[in-house]
C-alpha cells in the first residue's frame, strides 16, 4: 500500500483523511517521529501549506524515506469581517487552539453584519522527487448566532452549511465530509494521484 504523510497531528484533521483517502496508508507526523514546531509565517493559505509540506519533506528526505506529503491550512473566512479569521482561525482570539474562546471573539464581532462565510482549504502535495502541486476546496454557508450541535470541532458549530442544510456541529461525519472544503480539497489531489 502507498504511503501518504499527513503534515499534521490535530486528531480530527487525520481522521478526516483517513476517511476520505482508503487505498493509502496514512501517516501523521508523530508517526514518522517529526515533533519540531514548524512556523507558518506565510500571508495566504497556500504558502502555509507549502511551508508545512516542504519542511516534511525535507525531514523524510533526510530518512531516506520516499512518501508523498499532503499539508493542508485551511480555514474559516467571512467577508464582512474583511475575511477574518482567515490563516488566523485556529488563534484567533490570541491563543492557539482555544476554540471556545475563537467563536466567541467572532460572534461578537459579526454582530450586526452580514453572517455569509465559507470555509477554504488548500493542501500542499510535495512528491518525493521535490515536486509539489496546490489544490483548493471551499464550502459556502453562514454564521449562526448561536452554538448549534457538537461543540468539539473548531467552527463547526456556528457555522450553517449551504449544502447541507444544518451546522456543521449537527452533521455527521459522512455528511460533512461530503461537502466540506477539506474533503473537497482532498478530491482534487485524489484526481492526481
């Protein structure tokens, strides 16, 4: 079976690859024993996807190890916030990866404007041979004024799903997947590899 490296270890990111990819084994990175930060100081969702992916492929080329790399940066926009949060979605109220903190800074902020938003997600695919190719998946929908459905994930309970008509938060795994921008994304560079 192939391999594909993950450039991540967020648990739910991981499990959302291994659902949609089935015929390739799929590494994170504290499988392959990376556990450095990597700085995403890049201003677009691309250059921290590439950021992540060639750091990875740098380390495994180092190994001796021939995988493919698949980093993604994605997050959740909202135009009449001048697209915030945007590569700032997992700190955006200052702290990393405080998402209840997150969805309160931006409820209180889209007070009074226009609750439209989408998701984006951009994977990096960096081929063993140094190459790399950018894909893109967005999902469109609406911030709710409230928390609805699991509060586990992100944005996903304040975010209203044009598709599926309900939070993300109230999908389920199938349902979201199906539609939202990571699996979106991530059917594009299936198409590739």
């Amino acid at each position: 079976m192939n391999t594909l490296v993950v450039a991540s270890n967020n648990k739910h990111k991981i499990k959302e690859f291994k659902e949609i990819i089935k015929n390739y084994e799929i590494l994170s990175l504290s499988d392959i024993g990376f556990d450095s930060d990597i700085e995403e100081n890049g201003n677009t969702f691309a250059e921290n996807a590439i950021i992540k992916a060639k750091t990875i492929y740098e380390y495994l080329k180092e190994k001796g190890l021939k995988y493919l790399v698949a980093a993604d940066d994605s997050g959740l926009c909202v135009p009449s916030l001048n697209n915030e949060p945007g590569i700032y979605s997992a700190r955006y109220s200052g702290v990393h990866g405080d998402t209840q903190a997150n969805r309160d800074k931006l409820l209180n902020k889209i007070n009074g404007k226009d609750r439209s938003a989408y998701f984006i997600c951009t994977i990096c695919l960096y081929y063993p041979n140094g190459e790399y190719k950018v894909f893109k998946g967005k999902t469109f929908g609406k911030i709710t004024t409230e928390e609805i459905g699991k509060k586990d994930f992100g944005y996903d309970c304040v975010f209203y799903s044009n598709d599926l008509n309900k939070t993300f938060g109230e999908a389920t795994e199938e349902e979201k997947n199906s539609v939202s921008h990571r699996g979106r994304a991530i059917s594009e560079m299936l198409k590739e590899i």
